[in-house]
C-alpha cells in the first residue's frame, strides 16, 4: 500500500486575513479597495430590504482584496456582507482571521447601537485577535464625536481600542488604521523609518 | 420512474454540490438551508435533480461528465469566474457568489424544472462592480484571485427517512435504535465505476489530502483560555471538540463492538447506502459509498429516526471493501477536523500503548514527531505537545483523535491545580514565541510605510 505523507500545510500557506466590517455604507468595499494590490472583487448589487435609501449599491456578497508583502506573502482582505440577514457567515469568515477593522458610518442614525451590536457579534474574535474601529462620515455629521465613542468603548469594555475618524478613499487614512491593528496585534513592531 | 425535469412539485427539489471547496461547499449549504429550506435539499448525485459545480475547479470538468453519464438531462448551475453560453441543460453563474442572485436563479430554475413545459431560463449573474482604486495603490492589474476559500464540512448525502423502522438490535446502542432500509436512487443510472474492487484509503484521486482535509483549520485556543472551555456551552464546545454520538464515527464504532461480539456482519442502515461491517479478522467493512460521500457523511448529524444498526450481510455489486481500522482512523479524522472528541482532556499527559502503523494509516502532517514525543516516558499533552513542537494544536488534536478511537492512548492523571505544570511544558509553552507572526505583522508595516 503506497505510503502518502502531507506536508504541513499549515503554517506553509496559512491564509492571513483581515477582515473589515461594519454597517451597510459604512465604507468596507472602498476600504478595501484603498489597500488592494488589484480591483477588488466585490458585487455591489441594486439594493433591496434595509438598505434602501441608504445607498444604491450595496454589498450582498463578499468583498476581497489582497496585497502582497515583499516577500511574497499575500495578505487577503475581506469585507463581511452589511446586511445583518447574511451575518452567520461571519464565523466562517473570520476564520483564520489576524484582526477585525470595524468601520461605523456617523450619519447613521444611531452609531453607538451599530458599535455594540458589531462588537458584540465578533466578540469572540476580538477576545482572540484585536480590532480597531475607524468612524466614517465624520464630515456629514460630526456627532457622535471621537470622545465619545472612546467613552462608549470604555463602557463597553474597550477601553483601549484605537477610534480613528476614518475618510475609507484615502490610502493614508485606512493604512492608519491596519497600523493601529498592527501596534495592537504587536507593541513590538517597528516602523520602516525606525 | 421519474425524469429528470419532473420533480414533485410539493417536495423540495434535491441538489447536489459538485466539485466545490469544503468552504464554498459549506456557505453555498448555508444559503441553502437558510433561504431555500423548502424548495431545496441537499442530496448525494445518485438522488439529485439539479447540480451546482464549481467551475473553476481542477475537478470541475471531471464531476460534469460523470454529473451528465448520471443525469443526462438535469440541470447543472455552474460557478465561474467565465461564464460561457448557457444551454437548457448548463446555466453559468459568475463568481463572486451575489447570496441574492444565486437565490433568485436557484428559485427559477426550479420553477423551470417543476414546469418541463416552459424552456428553461436563461440566467447571467450581473458582471461584478468593481470601484476603481486609487492610483497610488494600483500596484498591480494581475487577475485577482476571486475564489472565496471557505473551508468546512462538505454537504450530507444523508438519504430521507422511508420504510417502517425496525428494532435495533443493539440494546445498548444510543441514539440510533431504528433502522430504515436504504433509499435507492430514483433513475436507475449505471456506475461509472467498476464493482468489487479493492480500494486502498490511501489511493483516492479524487480526495485532497492536504493537511487541511484532516485537521481542519481551527486557530489555536490559547492554553489559559482551555481551561475555562465549558463542554455544555456549544458556542464554545464546537471550536474544540467534536460529539461522536450522532456522527457516522459513533455509528462505526458501536457497529464495529457489535460486529465482533455477535460475530455476525452488522450493517449501518439508513444511509444513502448502507455500510456493513464484517467480522473478519482482522475487521473490514464494505459498502458503495466512497471516500467522498463518506467524508461528507462525517460531518452530518445522522437521527435516530433515520439511521440505525442491523444484522445484515446484503452484499451490493459497487461494494467496495475498507480494512476497519484503517476507515476508523479516517472517519474519526474527517469528524474531528483537528478537535478533541468530547471528554477528553486537553492537558492531560498521554502516552501511547503502541506507535500507530502509518503505512496503514493517513499520516497527518507532524504525525511521526508528536508519536515520538508521546511514546516517551514523561509523555506531553495534547496543549503541550503542540507548544513542544510548535505546530498548531488542530494537527496534535486530530492525531489524539484518531488514536484514541483505535485504542491506541494511555492516558495519564492531569496535574492537579495548583501543582505546576511538567516543566517540559513550561519549557513549551515558554519557548514558543511566536516569531513568525511578528515577523508577518513587521511585514505589513513595512508595506504599509513604504507605501506612505
């Protein structure tokens, strides 16, 4: 009988995963896309139930992105679908996760009630991983403020979680963001220019 | 005798899941059982009206020739990232899977098969929007790679509950006291195989036997957090361990003792097709399913409405014949996906009564260094033997697994609390920084600076 080994695949081709989440419009897709080696892949479909009214697009599936790093690895980017009713995909999804960027439009009627329920459904990632949360449309409605949320955090056991106001089509401003996680993920870390 | 564009119209139509990823397979099961309970239900092919296949995969041409030797007729739905022309028989769904599109063409095909009138529609899933990126970070245009690469278990041929159920015979077999006779396949389709020939476990083309399959790909639970797993809370059991009782492996197991104190064949009944344990010396077992529908098998809750034990020898022409030990070890690999059976102690020392012969049996990767590790005298932990050798705990837990199916651990007393722990696991635990994420994270820093 032949004598088949496996190789340890493991560690070898571990897929490396950030995963972005937040209400529908809260600008996952475009943050993606603002860190993605290519165009991401994503299906904006005519929106129906909740979110109309919100945006005409919106993201049924799933959002994916990519970089690579200089040695080769590549680093996956994925979106969770905004609409609650596809959320029991999420646990599969953050599988194999290295940290949650949680993205919170401030227009939205109630934010606060966007950040507990999004902390509360990846909770058990975050015990495992980190998260930072990035505020966006800040320039539609600047309340909730920054302070604010922080205190909303401290409240919620979060004491310590980076709150960025966040513009998702700027690089700089979502790269600051994945740093954040990064620094979370490793205090050790050191920057390019160190 | 049915057709292929006849279903019933009042039951749910069956759908069989071709060639897709153990992940795909998973989400496209989910959406399914979500939002089309009622109109559909995932079947093995022998019972399956409709297909969907995974296009872009390396099986996908293999799994449409033997869908259409199967069903010449029915229709398939194909994922692809390059839909192709459709026809009344293949209708292409572009990839990424749009949940509300799928449901919508999934809906239609089926009114289409339930009125074989009306030609069948054709469907083409919206081309993906794609939001233009930012020069700066336009680094490449290469084709991006757009397959969402789930991984779980694959769907259950499972066959539905018929016939009066009969006594198990097995009084002490739990939760499996019915038995039902097996459903045979609407249309009388010819296998694509040969019957009676012996199959090695270790020699199926068609199974990935990467790592993954066998251990799953579970993160770690950091070993403080170990201790505090409550086994009656399933949000926190189902990420360590895994319930033999209502799996294909307690099934296995329990006809396995009963074949070999009756000394008479015992067949698992109720299945898509049954699965007769032999008592030979040493055991073997023979049944038509193969590896693949077995695997899915694995990881469904078989009912004890449904699927029972029975003393039967009824050969079938596609048996194929499995040593028992060797389908054992397999079964509890495929149902463990890199957990502990439920029970057992994460960070109790073990030892083994013999090394495990893997000539015999599928060596999961790491499995020769944890065995050394485990035939010493100061035997490590699972946890331990993880932290030890540096390797995710999924592999030391799937190979714990499989070896105490067989008999094969001796399991030693845990260190009650407030002793410490042996020092070569605080050795581990101490020397197993973990170097290769700090340097992954140094990685994206740098390409998140660079780029600034």
């Amino acid at each position: 009988m032949p004598h088949r080994r496996h190789a340890p695949r493991g560690e070898a081709k571990a897929h490396h995963k950030i995963i972005f989440t937040g209400p529908v419009g809260a600008g996952k897709s475009t943050a993606i896309a603002a860190l993605s080696d290519f165009p991401p892949v994503q299906t904006d479909e005519i929106a129906s139930d909740m979110t109309q009214g919100r945006k005409v697009h919106t993201t049924v599936a799933l959002d994916y992105g990519a970089f690579s790093l200089a040695d080769g690895v590549k680093i996956h980017l994925y979106g969770t679908p905004g609409q609650e009713r596809f959320n029991f995909m999420w646990d599969i999804l953050t599988q194999g996760g290295l940290g949650l960027i949680l993205l919170l439009d401030n227009s939205r009627a109630d934010p606060f009630r966007d950040l507990r329920f999004f902390l509360g459904a990846f909770k058990d990632f975050i015990a495992r991983t980190q998260a930072v949360v990035g505020v966006t449309h800040c320039d539609d409605k600047p309340l909730p403020s920054l302070p604010e949320y922080r205190d909303e955090l401290q409240r919620l056991g979060y004491a310590d979680m980076p709150v960025l106001a966040t513009d998702p089509r700027q690089h700089a401003d979502v790269a600051e963001l994945l740093r954040n996680l990064l620094y979370r993920l490793d205090p050790d870390l050191k920057n390019a220019h160190a | 005798m049915k057709t292929a564009r006849t279903p019933q119209s009042a039951a749910p139509t069956p759908i069989v899941l071709l060639a897709c990823g153990s992940r795909d397979t998973t989400v496209l099961e989910m959406i399914i059982q979500r939002f089309l309970s009622g109109e559909f239900v995932i079947v093995g092919q022998s019972r399956a009206e409709m297909a969907i296949i995974d296009g872009d995969s390396a099986t996908a041409k293999k799994a449409m020739t033997e869908w259409r030797i199967h069903r010449p007729d029915a229709v398939a739905l194909m994922l692809t990232l390059k839909p192709g022309v459709d026809s009344p028989q293949l209708v292409h769904f572009r990839k990424p899977i749009d949940v509300d599109g799928l449901i919508a063409v999934l809906k239609k095909l089926r009114a289409a098969l339930l009125n074989p009138v009306a030609p069948l529609p054709s469907f083409r899933a919206p081309r993906p929007v794609a939001v233009p990126v930012p020069a700066a970070t336009s680094k490449e245009t290469a084709s991006p790679r757009t397959r969402v690469d789930f991984d779980r278990p694959v769907a259950a041929p499972v066959a539905a509950p018929v016939v009066a159920p009969i006594a198990a015979p097995v009084a002490a077999a739990p939760k499996v006291a019915p038995v039902v006779a097996p459903v045979t396949s609407p249309v009388s389709v010819p296998e694509p195989i040969s019957a009676h020939h012996q199959v090695s476990l270790m020699d199926n083309n068609t199974q990935d036997l990467e790592g993954r399959d066998y251990c799953g790909s579970a993160e770690d639970v950091p070993a403080d957090l170990l201790h505090t797993v409550d086994c009656l809370r399933p949000d926190q059991a189902i990420q360590l361990y895994f319930d033999t009782d209502t799996r294909l492996l307690g099934l296995l197991r329990l006809a396995g003792k009963l074949a070999q104190t009756s000394k008479q064949a015992t067949c698992i009944r109720g299945l898509e097709r049954p699965l007769i344990v032999l008592p030979d010396t040493p055991m073997s077992v023979i049944s038509p399913i193969k590896d693949g529908a077995l695997r899915a098998l694995c990881n469904t809750s078989l009912f004890s409405e449904t699927v029972g034990l029975g003393m039967s020898s009824a050969r079938h022409p596609d048996d194929v014949s499995y040593g028992y030990d060797e389908l054992l070890w397999k079964v509890t690999l495929w149902t463990a996906r890199g957990r502990l059976p439920r029970g057992a102690d994460p960070h109790q020392p073990v030892r083994l009564r013999s090394t495990p012969d893997f000539a015999r049996f599928t060596a999961t990767p790491y499995a020769e260094a944890i065995c050394r590790l485990w035939t010493q005298e100061d035997g490590l932990s699972p946890v331990a033997t993880a932290a030890r050798l540096r390797i995710a705990q999924r592999y030391v837990f799937a190979l714990y697994s499989a070896l105490r199916m067989l008999d094969l651990i001796e399991t030693r007393p845990t260190p009650r609390v407030g002793e410490s722990a042996p020092q070569s696991y605080a050795d581990a635990v101490k020397t197993s920084a973990p170097k290769s994420r700090h340097s992954l994270l140094q990685g994206i820093l740098m390409k998140l600076d660079n780029a600034a």
